[in-house]
C-alpha cells in the first residue's frame, strides 16, 4: 500500500498534520468499518451465548487474537486483552506474587506507566533500582546486569522512549534477564506497529502493548503477551464473569489460561477493530512503514535542527519515530498552539507523562518539550512544512 492510499482511509489528515502517533493514531477507514460491521451485525456479547450470532462474536474475537498473536510471533494462549498498554503493565504488577524485600530494576527514562506500578510496590517493602540513561536517553544494558541481585523479581525496559524517542537495547538485556533468570517485562508502547518486534527473540516473560496506537487500532484496546508459562505467575485481580470455571458458596476455581484475567465484557468490537488494524499493518508492510520512519525521523531532526535557537534532544542515530525539542526561551505549549494555529499541526508538548525522562534532559524546568512523532502516513512535505513554520515560530521568540 503507498501512502496516498493509506491517507484515503484516514480522512482528518486531508484537514490537518498529525504528529501525535506516539499519544494515539488516527483509525483507518477498514478498522472502523469492521467495527461497524460489528455493531451493526452481529452485536452480541461473547464466550455466553449458543446463539449463531453470539458464536459468530466469540469467533470473530477470537481470530483477532491469533491475528495479534501471529504479528508479534506469540501464540494465541499467551494473549490477554486489555483496555491499554498501561493495564497490561499493572496487570503484572498486580498480579506477580512480590515479597518485602524483592526489587524491581527499571529505566529513568520510563513512561509513567512503567514506572508508577513499579514504584508503588514500595507499600508492599519491593525497592526500585533505578538505571541513568545517557545524555542521548539510551540506557546500557551492562548497568542492568550490574544492579540484577539476588533480590531481583523483576527488570522492565520500555523498547522506545515516548519522551526521547530514543530505542533501548531491549533484546541485549533479554539476554541478561535470560540468563540471569529473572523476569523481564518489556513496554512495547512506542515500537509496536512501528517496527518489527518479535517476542520470542526479546526474550522478555511480559511485553505490554496498546492496540491503538502503532498498530492503528481503536482506542481502548491493548494486550498484554505472557510467555512461556509466564502466565502461570500472575494472579488476577478483576474476578467476575467470564474468569470463574466453577463457584460454591464457599469456594471457586478460576478458568485456566488468558480468561481469568479478561473479567466482564470486554471490548469487543474494539478488539476486532484492532484484529483489523494488524491485517491492515501487515498490508502495508512492516518493512516498508520501519524504512519509511527511519526516512521521515531523520529528515525531522535535520529540519528541526535547522531552526535556530532550538534545542533539540536525543542522538539521530538513536531516536525512532519522534523528534523532541524545545525553542530557547518558548514555552512548549506555546509553540504547539501557534504549529496549531498557523498550519493545524498537531504535536504533544509538556511532560508526555514522563517525569523522570523529562528532568533527565534537563527539560523539566521549561515545562517540559514540543514532541512530533510520526507514522506510516505522514510525508516529507509534512515534516518540511513543520520546520519552516517552526522557523516562524523561533522569530516570535526573537531569534
Ligand atoms: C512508552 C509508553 N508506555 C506506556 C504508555 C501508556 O500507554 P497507554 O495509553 O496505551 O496506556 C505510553 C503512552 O504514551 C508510552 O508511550
């Protein structure tokens, strides 16, 4: 698929430029239409009815598994739906039988949401071990073989910074947890979609991902992959319908596998939306979407580097898919109202709910930095109009 067909299916971008994929992506046409054809058509609820269109629900929300299954070289079994990628990390931190005294080893460079569920281990006695990115936000595998001890449960690493951009060397530190045999949990919210990412070489026990977001899913959908019997190691928390094998008046016994952790109704239509969404990544090609973000991601840093009186973070050779800056002396609210106002571009600006990323760039004090992040369908001439209306921009600062 090129791009102009792809921008066909996504109509807002005929009105606006949209540089936010790293908060959420716009929803192709198909994606929407088969949620449609849902509601529309068969709107039942699953794994409770005999009825033909009950069936046909539980069937088609079931092939949506496999369908994500298969992308991300997982199995179907090792699936569990969630409404983001931030339930599916909670969901391990939550779930995961810590003891006083464990310790979990993370990055500063983390999103909230694979810091927050780590640090609040702290009222059950778990201490967080917390590893300094470089100047660039890339993290050395080496220092988290250093801080693995005997008291590590856990190490969680995010694939790409949402704040920087810049990508992690999560498969080397699989290669450390492996060894080490500690478990590892990789967030997969910036690279899923984006680039190829097989599970079984990143030899992570948990990787969490939203569907809406890379994969071009809708939102409120997300997943969290267990492997290799890591599954077995989570208690769930959200009991109900659907998780319960058999109850007594004094007793119950959860259902086996992914089940017990999706309690209730779940969403249905969104998750054969995203079922949808990866048919549609794999159309396209993954190869082709990660040559064409290299492409677009490095033009993005030239351009913005271009503009004067710019600080622009991160290294080239490292950042994927987002470019973060500020402009001396703006307030990054400020220029992403005026990329607004004077060409409806549309790009994230503050803390991008990364505190400790943000005070490692020295940003935090600035109210944080502008954030563009692209996708499949944005175009050279789309980041081209970002740096000259940026020029524009620096001259109101008085550069
Ligand atoms: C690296 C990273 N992790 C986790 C999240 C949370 O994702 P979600 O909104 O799907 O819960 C985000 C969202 O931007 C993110 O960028």
């Amino acid at each position: 698929m090129e791009i102009t067909e792809i921008r066909k299916d996504i109509p807002m971008l005929d009105e606006i430029i949209y540089m936010d994929a790293a908060s959420t992506t716009p929803t192709p046409k198909p994606v929407v239409e088969a949620m449609c054809d849902y509601y529309y058509n068969y709107n039942a609820n699953i794994g409770r009815g005999a009825y033909r269109t009950a069936v046909k629900a539980g069937n088609e929300f079931e092939k949506a598994r496999s369908k994500v299954a298969r992308f991300i070289n997982s199995k179907p079994e090792e699936i569990i739906f969630t409404k983001n990628t931030t339930e599916a990390i909670n969901l391990v931190a939550h779930g995961l039988d810590f003891k006083k005294d464990d310790s979990v080893v993370v990055s500063n460079i983390e999103h909230h949401s694979n810091f927050l569920p780590w640090l609040n281990l702290k009222k059950r006695g778990v201490n967080l071990k917390v590893i300094k990115a470089d100047k660039y936000g890339v993290v050395d595998a080496g220092d988290f073989e250093n801080a693995i001890d005997d008291t590590t449960k856990l190490v969680a690493l995010t694939h790409v910074s949402n704040a920087i951009g810049s990508v992690q060397p999560v498969y080397e530190v699989g290669e450390i947890t492996e060894e080490k045999n500690v478990l590892y949990l990789v967030d997969a919210a910036q690279s899923a979609g984006h680039m190829k990412l097989d599970v079984k070489k990143l030899k992570s026990d948990f990787t969490a991902f939203p569907g809406h977001k890379g994969l071009l899913g809708p939102v409120g959908t997300g997943f969290l992959c267990c492997h290799a019997g890591s599954m077995d190691k989570l208690q769930p928390e959200n009991l109900g319908g659907g998780t319960v094998f058999d109850v007594t008046e004094k007793d119950f016994k959860l259902e086996e596998g992914h089940a017990r952790f999706e309690g209730g109704t779940q969403n249905i239509a969104g998750v054969i939306g995203l079922g949808t969404a990866v048919d549609y990544i794999n159309r396209i090609g993954l190869e082709k979407i990660e040559k064409h973000s290299r492409e677009l991601t490095s033009l993005m840093f030239d351009e913005v580097s271009k503009v004067e009186n710019t600080t622009v973070y991160g290294n080239p050779e490292d950042i994927y898919g987002i470019v973060a800056f500020n402009i001396n002396g703006a307030n990054p609210h400020d220029v992403a109202k005026i990329l607004d106002e004077l060409r409806r571009i549309c790009v994230r600006s503050g803390h991008h709910c990364a505190i400790p990323a943000i005070r490692h760039t020295g940003a935090y004090e600035l109210g944080g930095s502008v954030r563009a992040s692209i996708h499949c369908y944005n175009t050279k001439e789309e980041v081209q109009i970002l740096g000259e209306t940026l020029k524009e921009v620096s001259q109101f600062f008085g550069a």
